[in-house]
C-alpha cells in the first residue's frame, strides 16, 4: 500500500524553464510534508516543507503548493538550472496510528535539466 | 553537509553474518530515524529513537535491532544477514519529531 505516490519517475526541463515535480498521497493523517533531493552516493537533502494548515510555501526558486482536497502536492523550480539535476523525494509525516512523525516516502523522480 | 555522520561509508560481508551501523546525529538534535533504501522499495523507515527512547518502528524485521545511546548516537545492529539485506542504511535527525530530518551520508551494505 503505497501512501505517497510520485507517478512520474523521470522528467526532462530546459535550463531557465520551470520544472514542476508532483506528488499525491492517500493517507489523511498526514499533516506535514516535504521534498528531498538526492544525488547518487549522497543522502536526501531536505529542500523545503509545508504545513497542512497551508496551500503555499516559498523557499528561493522552489516552491511547494498543498491541495488537501486533492490529497495533491507539487514542487515548482523557477528557473531551473543543471545542477538542479537529481532525484527528488516527496515525503510525508503525521500522527498515524502511534507512528509518530516517521517520514513516508514517494519513489522520487529524477529531473535533468538540460544546459 | 548535513551533520549527520554516519559510518562505515561501505560494508562488504557474507550471509549469516551481523553487523553494526552507527550514526551520530546533528548537534542538538535529539530524534534518530532509520531508513533502508533498496533498488525496488525507495526509502522505507525503519525506526526512531528520541532521547534514547524507541518511539517508532516501521518495517524494521525481526533479525534488526536499534538503540540510542546517552549521547544521542545510535547504532543498527543487523544480523542473519541475507542476500536481500544489501542497501543503503541511512541516519536522519532531527530537533523533535515532525521537524525536518536531516540525512547521514548512507551506508552501503553489501551482503555476498
């Protein structure tokens, strides 16, 4: 039972564009949620949150809107540049059934962004 | 750099074998997760410790145990190893659970 789903595992953007990563969930408890990046070899960088109590976070380039009707997020990057380039992992945290705020994890998607 | 340490950077063992990962959180922060990445699964939460105390389990197998020490760092202890066990182990803190957690570098387990 995947709880948070990344649908799309890849997606290419042109330097300069904006590239738009989503994210759907299916658990109602979660209250709090994240995006990672990840390079190879590396650990996940955490890049930016929200709160359930809000349907906009902005952070630089990068921002994370929250449809809770939906069950629906999404990472905007403006503009993109190449060293963008690497998975990104929606994540999701909540108060669910005694599991308390361990991070729930999409596949991730790999973004390249062309020079 | 994220703070979090984590070490060996690379395991190379044999089935049946156990092992010791070990983790040492951010300054400061006083929750310890656990997390498994496989090539099929993502990442999966294993467990979480807060101030020395189990807080959270996730799907962490019978043969994997976790502690977290006085001085907030932690070890995962795996042992029976399998084939099916070879992953990347990651450490994350944080300050308090459902803050942002921060990442170790991962370590990579290889089981032959």
């Amino acid at each position: 039972d995947q709880q948070v789903k990344q649908n799309s595992p890849s997606l290419s953007v042109q330097e300069g564009r904006i590239s738009i990563l989503n994210c759907d969930y299916t658990n109602s408890m979660f209250d709090y949620f994240l995006w990672y990046k990840k390079y190879p070899a590396e650990g996940p960088t955490f890049l930016i949150s929200i709160s359930s109590i809000k349907d906009k976070n902005e952070d630089g380039r990068f921002t994370v809107f929250l449809n809770k009707s939906a069950k629906h997020l999404s990472l905007h990057i403006v503009p993109s540049q190449p060293g963008d380039s690497a998975v990104y992992f929606c994540a999701a945290s909540g108060n669910s059934g005694g599991s308390n705020y361990k991070l729930t994890f999409g596949k991730g998607t790999l973004l390249t962004v062309n020079p | 750099d994220s703070g979090v340490t984590q070490t060996p950077k690379h395991l190379i063992t044999a089935t049946g074998q156990r092992v010791t990962l070990r983790c040492s959180p951010r300054s400061g922060d006083l929750s310890v997760y656990w997390y498994q990445q496989s090539l099929d699964q993502g990442l999966q939460f294993l467990i979480q410790y807060y101030n020395g105390e189990e807080r959270a389990k996730g799907n962490i197998l019978e043969r994997f145990s976790a502690q977290q020490f006085p001085d907030l760092h932690s070890e995962l202890n795996l042992s029976s190893l399998e084939l099916g066990d070879s992953a990347l182990y990651f450490c994350a803190s944080s300050v308090a659970p459902g803050q942002g957690q921060f990442f170790g570098p991962g370590t990579r387990l290889t089981v032959l």
